[in-house]
C-alpha cells in the first residue's frame, strides 16, 4: 500500500503574475543569484552561497526531500520572463501531527512588490488542501520584521518567542513561532 500523500508528479501551482514549479538543474544561477546575497540568507539560516555547485546540491536536496514526502519547495517564477526569483516551501512535514514548516525566500530586485504574498497564498491552500495539513507553522528571526509583518498579513498568528531554538550560522538563534491553522480559515 502506498501511504505517499503528495502526487508522484510535481505539483504546478498558478497565479496572476507566478507559476510556482519544480526546480531543476537548469535553474542553479538563479538560485544562486538568491541565495547568494546576504541580505536574503541573513534571516534564511544559511551563510550565502559561494558557487553555483552549492545552489545545484540545494535543489537535488529539494528534489530528495520531495521524493522521500519530507518536504516540497517550489521555484517562484515570473511569468513574463519565466526567471527565478526565489522559493517557497514546506519543510519539516510531520504526517502524523498533520503540520509543517513554511519557508520562502525572494531575490532582493523584487522585495516590497507583493511576489511573497501571492506565492504563498497557492502554496498554503495546498498545503492544507492536498498535503492534508492542519496546521502550517513559521520560524521566523525576531530581527525578520518583513516577514512577520507578512505572516500576519496573511493570517499567521504570533505563539512565542522560542529561545535557542536553532544552530543558524554558527550560533544557537532565537526564532519567533508563527502558525496558521486549517480551522482558522474556515472561520
């Protein structure tokens, strides 16, 4: 029996300005045009990237998570120029406890301009509608003020302050706790 809760092919997920979709080897510059900024990987647990071989093993280790149903990350694509402009995910999936952890990222040239919100809301609904999930949590640096000025925007409510919570570049972080729960949008 097969107990695989997200489809064997990857899900592609549609809005006005985006087309959310699996990243594939092809998209290792772009990725590391993101991820090798330190104003993204700042609040993102991860010093910036160095080379592009760096980006290429993020996304076999994003293509592994999927296959394995631990996680999914889906490349943000522009639609008019069909570039990469960051990711978006679910990450930490517990099955049993029907939750996971959002994260997301955005190449800098396109903060303050609405992707982030619009990316998330597709993903969200699909998170609880497809990947069964009751809850869908957020860690986010208590310094990541856009970010929790999105979240709440968004629905997410503030739980706490959880202290040493995570080893991010070389340091026990605290992370602020955020969630979002089925039941609250069907209010």
């Amino acid at each position: 029996m097969d107990n695989r809760i997200l489809p064997s092919e990857f899900p592609v997920l549609s809005t006005d300005r985006l087309i959310l979709r699996e990243l594939v080897e092809d998209d290792a510059l772009r990725v590391y045009s993101v991820l090798s900024s330190e104003n993204v990987t700042e609040y993102f647990g991860i010093f910036p990237l160095i080379d592009v071989e760096a980006a290429k093993n993020i996304i076999i280790r994003y293509k592994n998570s999927f296959n394995e149903d631990f996680a999914i990350r889906w490349g943000i694509e522009l639609k008019e120029s069909n570039i990469i402009i960051g990711t978006c995910g679910f990450h930490n999936w517990n099955h049993r406890h029907k939750r996971a952890e959002i994260g997301y990222e955005l190449h800098e040239d396109y903060w303050d301009k609405g992707y982030a919100k619009e990316a998330l809301k597709p993903m969200i609904e699909y998170g609880f509608s497809h990947m069964q999930l009751s809850r869908i949590e957020a860690m986010v640096y208590p310094e990541n003020k856009n970010s929790e000025k999105l979240l709440k925007k968004i629905g997410f409510d503030y739980e706490g302050l959880l202290k040493g919570y995570a080893f991010f570049r070389n340091k026990q972080q605290d992370l602020n706790m955020f969630s979002l729960l089925n039941s609250d949008l069907l209010k």
